[in-house]
C-alpha cells in the first residue's frame, strides 16, 4: 500500500492539549501547513511519507507564542532605555526612529526575527515604524507569521524625516497594505502610533481605510496618564470612548496596552469585542492592568514585549513578570496566589495573541494549524516538571526552544535557524557596535 505525502512527521513526541495538559508519546502529521493527523507513537510513519522528520523525544511540543504588541524600529536601541526618565518615547526613541535607514531597518528586523524564532515566537505584530518594506523582505525570508505596520501620525514638530500630514500617513500604509499584505504570511494593519498625536482627520482616515480593505486598525492605548488627560479636557472623554463615539471601536479593533482603563471604557470593549494586549516589562514603568477584571468580563488579552529597547523579545521572560506582577498587585491584597494561573498566561501568550492576528485555532488537534515550538525537557532544570504548566511558566525559558515551526515549515531545527543567515546578521550587528562604539 502506497503511503500518503506529508509534509512533516513529528515521531513520539510529548504536546500539551487545549486544556494544557501533557499528552504522551505521539505521531504528529503536517500537511499544507497543518496538522492533518495525532496517532500514537510510531504508529503515522507507517501511513505517511514525509518529506522531513522530528525526533520528538524529550520534547514537549505547544502551540507557538505569539509577541502581540513589538517594534522592529527600536532593535538597535537594546540597552539604551533602563532608568532613564520618561517620557522616553519622546526624548529616545522617537529622535532614534527618525534615524532609521533601509539598512538599518534589515539588520533590526533580522536581529527581531533571530530572536524571535530562537524563543519560540512564531507570530508577532509591530506597532509601526518607517522602511517597513525593507522589515517586511526580512520577515517574509524568516517564515514568521506576522503583521506590519506604518508609524502614523500627524502631530506638528516631529522631526522632517518623520513629519507628514494625515494623507500621507495614509498614504505611506496605502502603499504597505498593497504589497504586502496577504504576502506569505504577513499582513498589514493601518495604525494610531498614539492618539495624542494624531488629527481627528487622520484618526477618521485610518478608521476609514481598515474598514475598507477589511484589515484591523491598532492603536496604543490608555498607556500614560499624560494620554489620557488631553482627551478628558477637549473632549470630556476618555480614549476608548472618544474612539466609540467616532464608531470607531469593533472586533478589528487593537488596542496595545490598555492600562488604565475606567469601568465604562472596559464595558465599551467588552460590547465591541475589541482586541488588547499587555506588555509587562514595559507596563511596570507605568501602570497594572486590571487583567483579573478583564478575564472574568469574558476578554483575553495578548501578551507583548513591546520591543528589544524594553527588555528583549523573549514571551518567556514577559509571561513569568507578568505573574509575579498579577500576584502581588491583585492576588497578595486578596490572599488569592492563583490570582493569575499558569494556564490562564499561556493562553493568553498564544490564543490570546492568535485572536489579535485575527487567527484562529492554536490547540494542538487535527485541523488546527502548524505553529509548533518543541521544548527540550533534557536539561537539569527541566528534569522535573509536576505540573507541567506551572514548569513552563517558572522555568523554561528562550534557550530551551528546540524547534520552531510556522505553518508546517521547519524555521529552526535543534537550534540551528534554516531560513535566515544567522552568521551574516551576527556580523553585520558587531559591525553597526564597532561604528556606533556601543
């Protein structure tokens, strides 16, 4: 009997179900970028032929992570941000961003792309910046799956690299949107870059052009007081319901951060279905979200790094902060210490990032797609796991990812990354330290 094509065959590998919890020693078949088949171990090779073959032992496979909030544009800022006074976003990286070159751009998004494939990130969403085509030829050679943007606005006295008015801003993602999205497996976003430095004009533009291609609009949101203020004294009301009373607001609607947020606004986006995400690093120079609230109103924030410049790209890193954060704002005043179970951040890592990408099924079952990180559980922290969630949570971290695989397609195999010239990025990274003596 002739045995069926695939794709990939994962053989006798350990994954962790839509309830996270471990299942043992499995076949795993991907075909046309996903899993088409679960069997027990050794049992789907006698079915299949595969065009390339996993070794599944001591590994532990789980939906791949989602970074749902970052930015390309501030890569080559790492380092430059820790204990500076704020507002950074102004005094730093906005000067920085008006910097950028073409060349500067690639080498950012091959530095964000090694990064995120080495811990496991297989989709990400940047919040805008300038030379995204040069990011987007990185990214679609990486094999990432992931959404772009163009920095938009329009506020008076930015810099002239950076300075426009609202139909070009448009414009600039116009041109974005139409090479680009739907590419491989990227797609664009139009985008607020911050409201307070948008015109109602560009605001209501932006709104216009989502709707009309059928795209998601993304905003940073309810981030600082110093954003919230201005609209409560022009307007008398707060960001997301100036934005609702502009029909604004729906489920293809991104709101980055979304910190501090009154009781009516957080009804407003249960109402709309509007997508947020925290970004926890960054979040603890500024406020805590009431993500308990959040959760038990029915909506799942994302979970983002909001970039290299705050503390790198590894979800990891974002996910054990944010429980630590969660436990002693909100669980220690209640004596509640599974204020914010492991399962409930690992959902919001991957389903919760997958819903801000407009994506779908991220549970590990027949139909679901093959966005798949393997965890190495050979080494002596791992040895160990009980509940294998909670180890997940408090003890992997971005150096144990093994395989990272984007729609069926192998990006990294046993650590060694199959679609980007890590060699070459290396070289060209200590070429931009030695020129800019960092």
């Amino acid at each position: 009997m002739k045995k069926e094509m695939i794709d990939l065959l994962i053989r006798n590998a350990d994954y962790l179900d839509k309830d996270w919890e471990r299942v043992r020693e499995k076949d795993i078949a991907v075909r046309d970028g996903a899993i088409l088949e679960i069997g027990p171990g050794g049992s789907l090779g006698k079915k299949y032929e595969a065009k390339e073959e996993i070794d599944g032992k001591d590994t532990v496979f789980l939906p791949g992570l989602v970074d749902a909030h970052m930015h390309t544009g501030q890569q080559l800022l790492r380092g430059r941000v820790l204990d500076e006074m704020p507002m950074i976003w102004k005094r730093i990286m906005l000067p920085f961003e008006s910097t950028l070159t073409e060349e500067k751009m690639r080498l950012s998004a091959g530095l964000a792309a090694l990064d995120m494939i080495k811990s496991g990130t297989c989709g990400f969403i940047d919040a805008g910046s300038y030379y995204m085509e040069e990011a987007a030829k990185v990214y679609e050679e990486s094999g990432l799956r992931g959404v772009l943007s163009y920095s938009t606005m329009d506020q008076k006295g930015l810099p002239d690299s950076i300075s426009m008015d609202a139909k070009e801003a448009i414009r600039r993602t116009d041109e974005l949107f139409d090479a680009w999205h739907g590419k491989g497996n990227l797609k664009v976003y139009y985008s607020l870059r911050s409201l307070i430095s948008c015109s109602e004009e560009l605001v209501d533009m932006a709104n216009e052009r989502a709707k009309e291609k059928d795209t998601f609009l993304q905003a940073h949101m309810n981030e600082y007081p110093g954003e919230i203020q201005p609209y409560v004294e022009r307007y008398k009301m707060r960001p997301y319901e100036f934005l609702e009373s502009r029909g604004i607001l729906g489920r293809q609607f991104l709101g980055a951060h979304s910190l501090l947020l009154s009781e009516q606004e957080k009804e407003i986006i249960k109402e709309r279905e509007v997508k947020l995400c925290h970004c926890p690093f960054s979040n603890c120079g500024k406020a805590v979200p009431d993500t308990p609230k959040l959760l038990n109103m029915g909506i799942l924030p994302g979970i983002g790094t909001d970039g290299a410049a705050h503390g790198g790209l590894s979800i990891w890193n974002e996910m054990r902060i944010f429980r630590s954060v969660m436990n002693i704002y909100h669980g220690v005043p209640l004596a509640d210490p599974a204020v914010m179970p492991a399962k409930t951040i690992l959902s919001m890592a991957t389903e919760g990032g997958s819903a801000c990408m407009n994506l779908e099924k991220t549970s590990i079952d027949q139909g679901s797609r093959a966005d798949l990180i393997g965890i190495d559980m050979d080494a002596p922290h791992l040895w160990i796991s009980g509940h294998i969630s909670n180890t997940l949570l408090e003890s992997v971290g971005a150096g144990d990812v093994k395989h990272t695989i984007v729609g069926g397609r192998v990006l990294m195999k046993d650590r060694k990354i199959r679609t980007l010239d890590e060699e070459k990025i290396r070289f060209l990274a200590r070429e931009y330290n030695r020129k800019e003596n960092v």
